[in-house]
C-alpha cells in the first residue's frame, strides 16, 4: 500500500480541512452543549448571579463565531504542519502505548498542562502590555459579557501565539496521540467552561484542595471585567504566586454559588 505523503500540497491541505472540520465542530458542539445546559438548566432552575451586568447582543455572538471561525483554520494549519514533521520523524510523538512506560501517560499530561499554563499565563500578561493589547488581544475582550461562544474568539496574531505551543513541545517532549487528542479536549472544554460567565461549579469549590487551584467561569469572568487580573489558563497558582488573583474572587465565588442554593431550595419548597 502506498504511503500517504503528507508533504504533497494536496494532501496537506486536505489534511487541513479535514483537521478544520474536527477543531471548529468541536467548538461548536462543547459551545452548544454548554450554551444549551446554562439556558436551559442553570438560567430557570440556579440562576447564578452575572458577574456584568450588561446584556449580551446577538451581532456579538455573530462576531465571535467569526472570529473563531479564522481561529480554527490557523489551528488547522499547524496541526497539519505538525503531521507532515512528524512523518518526517521530527517530533516525539509516538502511537504504541508500550513504547514508554504506562506511567508517563498520566505523568506528561501533567507536564504539558503545567508548561501550558506557565506558557499561557506569561503571554497573557504580556497580551496585556498597552503597547501590545489593541494588536492582538483586544478583539478577545471586545466581549466584556463573554459566553460560550467567546472560548475561541481571538485575532489572528493571537490564535498563531497561541497555536504554537502545543507543536512545540512535540519536538522535545514525548507524547502519546491519546495524550495529546486528551490535552486539546482539555483545553476546549475548560475555555468554553471559563467563559460561560455562570458558575458552574458547586459552593465551597474554590476551597477544596482542587478547586483552589483550578480556574471556573466566575474566576475568569473577572479577568473580562477587570482586565488586570486573574491572566491563568486552567490553574490559579500563577495568579496566587505573583499577586494577580482579583481579591474579589472568594467573595464573588460565594454569593454566586450561595444565590445559586437559594434558589434551588426555593424550587424545592414549591414542589413539597
């Protein structure tokens, strides 16, 4: 059987499409389920309170898509660039699950998501720079109000600087496929999560020993509206270390959830 070269335009750029297909109906399926799960479930039965307290318009959404819409093609095409080095035998990844021990798949997906953040966190802030923000991060915050939606809503400079750390660490460190197909579920889903802007996880969450540490809708809604801080990705320990964790955090955190137990013990003295 010949083997399919991934180096010929046409292939490549199928590779792309096919790609392409795979990372923007994954954002538009995690999207819609979320999106579907807060306005049909958490709006009529928790009714967390907004972190803003602006309405969302529609032309908004209709932007965000488009956005992610450009976001997922450069996506694509790294992840296409990335298949035709690995089958130059480049990078580190590998497919046979015994090639290294069972252990190191746990282990790298902790490493991966640790210099993911580390990486993230340090970009974010330089994002941040005045001279810097109105070229490339200023269309992610044009949604003060974000949702769902917003999770892949960046410029193109952006989404390549964002784009370019994944594939990095292929040529450096090794990865299973399982493990990397795993890390960008991860990433897709807890961005998608983390701009919802109704909190979904339960009260006292940001106290339990995991919680401290993992970002929710309510941590990264502050960020939107405040702009100077709470810059982490999935954890919040760069945001603890270096002082950046908006001091209203717990208290908003508290009266978010508290709102949303009140309401459920409403419904459920309606019931009995």
């Amino acid at each position: 059987m010949k083997t399919v070269d991934f180096s010929e335009p046409g292939t490549f750029l199928l590779t792309a499409a096919f790609m392409f297909l795979g990372i923007f109906g994954r954002y538009v399926a995690i999207a819609l389920l979320f999106s579907v799960l807060v306005q049909g479930v958490y709006k009529d039965k928790f009714s967390p309170r907004q972190v803003q307290k602006r309405p969302r318009r529609d032309r908004q959404t209709q932007v965000e898509i488009g956005w992610s819409f450009f976001t997922s093609i450069l996506f694509a095409l790294a992840g296409a660039a990335m298949v035709l080095v690995w089958q130059k035998g480049f990078t580190k990844v590998y497919l046979e699950v015994n090639e290294y021990p069972l252990w190191w798949l746990p282990v790298s997906l902790i490493i991966v998501l640790f210099l993911h953040e580390t990486y993230y966190y340090w970009l974010h802030r330089w994002m941040h720079r005045p001279s810097i923000y109105k070229y490339v991060h200023k269309v992610h915050h044009d949604s003060i109000t974000t949702s769902a939606w917003t999770s892949f809503s960046f410029h193109p400079l952006e989404s390549i600087l964002q784009a370019i750390f994944i594939p990095g660490l292929l040529f450096i460190l090794p990865l299973h496929l399982y493990t990397i197909g795993l890390v960008l579920l991860i990433m897709t889903t807890t961005s998608v999560i983390n701009h919802l802007n109704t909190e979904l996880y339960p009260q006292d969450f940001h106290t339990h020993w995991f919680g401290h540490w993992w970002i929710g809708a309510t941590h990264h809604s502050l960020h939107h509206s405040q702009f100077r801080t709470n810059f982490g990705l999935y954890f919040t320990f760069w945001d603890k270390w270096m002082k950046t964790e908006s001091p209203q955090y717990a208290r908003l955190f508290e009266e978010k959830t508290e709102n949303s137990i009140s309401s459920i013990e409403k419904i459920e003295m309606k019931i009995h």
